[in-house]
C-alpha cells in the first residue's frame, strides 16, 4: 500500500506500508489477485441489485485496476472513472487500458480521499470500493462524501476480504506445520492498531452516511493451484511480502522454513507444492442513495 486508502495489497495492509524499491512488486501482486479472483469478482458484480447497467462508475481505491476492467467488460457501455492515491499503480492500469483497447472508457484520477476536499468525480451511478474503506482514517466521513457525489439513486458496492488469504494447508510445511498462521499472528501482534477499521461492519456505518442497505453477501474463495497456475506465483509474491513485514518478529526455526518456501531455486519451494489454494472470504454490502 502506498498511501492511506491505496486499492491495498492484502499483504501490505496486514504487514505495513512497503516503500518505492517494492512498488512493483506491489503491482505484481495486485495483477495476481486479480487474475486468481477474477471469477469471485465477476460473481460479486453479478450480485448487485442494479435496476439497469450504470453508465458512470467510479472505482475508489482502484490499485492496478481489478475491479476497473471486471467493470468495463461487465458493463461495456460504461466509462470508468479510477481513483487511487499511487502513481504508479494508476500508470499500470493505463498501460494496461492501452493494451485492452479501453484508454477511451477510462479516466484515472489521483487523489487522497483522506482529504477533506475530493477531486470532481462527476455523478457516478455506481461507486465501487474493494478492500479500500478500511484504510482510510475517516472512513464515515469519506461514506458521506459517497453519498453526496453518487447520481440519485445510484449504488454503492463495498467489498472486502476477511483477511490475508491463506495459501497452505494448515499441517504445511512438513518441517514447521501451522507456519503461515504464525507469520500472521506476527503480523498481527506486530501491527496491532495499524488498521483499526479493518473487519468492520459496514452496513451500519452505510446507512449512517445516508445510504439504504440494499443487500450483503459473503463468498467463500477456494481457488486451487489445479484451476489457476498463477496461485503458485501469487503465493509466492504474498509470502515474499509477508517476510520482509515479519522476519524480525519469527523465531529462527519459522524463518529458516520461510525461506526455504521461497528459494525458488530448492527442493522446498512453494512453486513445486501442488497442495496450494487461495482461502479467504469475500463480503460485499450493496448500499443506494435514496432518489
């Protein structure tokens, strides 16, 4: 994550802010979530209760573009407005909007959404934000923001993950089993506070802003290295964050296992496990402005 309420990678956001030398290393592993969930996306945007497909979205916290492109291709009459505060991550979705074909239904917008005056955002029908509210310093206030720039009627879909998605199964490795579970209890303990809204309820604090909860679902994600050979490299990339976050706070026999998970060149690396998934759970609360 690089900045407040960046579109953040799991890893950053559980283990601390990496700086400019990981940025694209950051970006690598947005495009990999995107890759290995893009199925659970589409299904969350299949879900909303959208009375007709929206003309203007705008995606808060857009990181490298997952939900900006699932959006484009769901919905190909509409324009994207793509709002993150990392320069980077916003150069690599343009890039990528080029490549696509789809510079035309794309503006991106930086900005910091910490700040008490936003950039104009037009009048969007639908506002998306995944994995971003809880990592704003006033989230209830950024909320009511929504509210006053969304089109009458129009929707707001907040999505967030439960945590960290897991990727070993819990007896794993053979010669430290329950290791991924102590990295991120170290993590925990390590950034306790870091992220105080994170695991919120957000359908009190929507219909707080003026908003009425239209639905809430949670999905369960259980993609498995045998339906998509980029969890090997996703798993790769998150425990290579996961590690610079929490080496100092491993004891010595977890780190030695670590490492040999990540020595793509051993015996022992994650890249030769063929017992690999990504675990986590999806919630996704569908919230519209009265018309």
């Amino acid at each position: 994550m690089t900045h407040t309420h960046s579109h953040p990678t799991h890893a950053a956001e559980q283990h601390g802010h990496p700086h400019s030398s990981a940025a694209d290393g950051q970006a690598e592993l947005l495009d990999l979530d995107a890759q290995v969930l893009a199925r659970h996306t589409g299904s969350v945007i299949d879900w909303l209760p959208l009375g007709e497909d929206p003309r203007e979205i705008v995606d808060l916290g857009c990181g490298t573009g997952a939900g900006t492109f699932a959006l484009l291709s769901r919905f190909p009459q509409a324009r994207v407005t793509a709002v993150d505060s990392s320069d980077e991550h916003l150069v690599r979705l343009r890039e990528k909007a080029r490549a696509a074909g789809l510079e035309e239904r794309v503006r991106t917008v930086r900005a910091d959404l910490d700040q008490a005056e936003w950039p104009d955002l037009g009048t969007p029908d639908l506002v998306w934000s995944s994995a971003a509210l809880h990592h704003m310093a006033d989230p209830d206030r950024a909320l009511r923001q929504v509210h006053g720039l969304i089109a009458p009627g129009g929707l707001l879909a907040v999505v967030e993950l439960s945590g960290f998605p897991r990727f070993l199964p819990a007896d794993a490795p053979e010669d430290r089993p329950g290791l991924e579970e102590r990295c991120h209890a170290a993590g925990d303990h390590k950034y306790a506070g870091h992220l105080p809204h994170r695991g919120a309820d957000w359908g009190p604090k929507l219909t707080a802003a003026g908003f009425s909860l239209e639905g809430e679902r949670t999905i369960t994600v259980n993609a498995g290295s045998s339906e998509d050979e980029a969890v090997g490299v996703y798993a790769l990339s998150a425990l290579r964050r996961i590690r610079h976050g929490v080496a100092d706070a491993l004891a010595p026999e977890d780190l030695a296992a670590l490492d040999r998970l990540l020595d793509t060149g051993g015996p022992h690396s994650i890249l030769l496990r063929d017992d690999l998934a990504v675990r986590t759970e999806r919630t996704v609360w569908a919230a519209r402005r009265g018309a």
